[in-house]
C-alpha cells in the first residue's frame, strides 16, 4: 500500500506537495525527510555518482507490538527520483517496486511540466494543487 508521497525542491528542502495515504497520517514532518532524502543523495554523490533510486527498510521495530503491519516481513520502502531541481519520494509497502518507480517517474513528470511554476524570489511553487490532486487520483485508480 502507498504511504505517502513527497515532492521537494532539491536545493532549499522545501516541500512543495506532500500527501499521506489512509493509515499513515503519523509519521515523520514533511521537512525532516525532505532533509533525510537530501544527506541521501549527498552521501551517494560523495562515494558513488550521486544517484538513489531506492531505499529499503527493515521489517519494523522488533520491540514494537506484534500485530505491527511490518512486523514478520520486510519493511516499508521508499522509491525516490531527482531531476530538474524537484526530488520526489514515494513511501510504500507490499507493492513491486518497479512499479512504483514508473509511478514515481510518471507523476514526477507531471509536476514538472503542469504544476511547477518558477515565480520571482520563490522557488517552484505548487499551482493549482486541486488539478495535481485530481490527477494523482486517477493515475492512482488506474493502477488498482
């Protein structure tokens, strides 16, 4: 299941959309992972050639409850893509993986042609968030 989705601007860490799926309104804020995906591609740039594609978890906290989603399996994964100064992150689980990486490209691409739009002293805000909502609700209603 997806957990939710981030779209970031790749210099500030500024999150630009971010949207969390049923059972996962917990969680980390918005700015911290913006910043944990950024070290990310910083550590990959400092001893390889800059570039995540995937990042997979353990299967939870093993000291947490035993009725835990992730508690007898594998983790939550997180499936990211930088280009044109926007990274997206999308956080999932039990879904195949490759999918969720023509997922992540196909939106990604979207953003960046209908939805960011540089204005004077800003960078890249989000306009007209209801066309990118609706648009992530029928690419994701095709998917099921």
């Amino acid at each position: 299941s997806l957990k939710r989705i981030n779209l970031y601007d790749s210099t500030s860490g500024k999150c630009l959309y971010e949207k969390r799926f049923a059972g996962n309104e917990e969680g980390a804020p918005s700015a911290g992972i913006g910043s944990f995906v950024s070290v990310l591609y910083q550590f990959a740039r400092e001893v390889d050639y800059g570039s995540i594609s995937r990042v997979m978890y353990d299967g939870g906290d093993r000291r947490g409850p035993a009725d835990s989603p992730h508690a007898n399996g594998p983790g939550p994964e997180m499936v990211t893509e930088r280009r044109d100064g926007v990274i997206i992150s999308v956080f999932h689980c039990s879904f195949d993986h490759t999918l969720v990486r023509r997922f992540a490209h196909h939106t990604l691409n979207e953003f960046l042609l209908h939805h960011k739009q540089p204005q004077a002293g800003k960078e890249g805000e989000v306009v007209e968030c209801s066309a990118f909502e609706a648009f992530l609700e029928s690419t994701l209603a095709e998917a099921q």
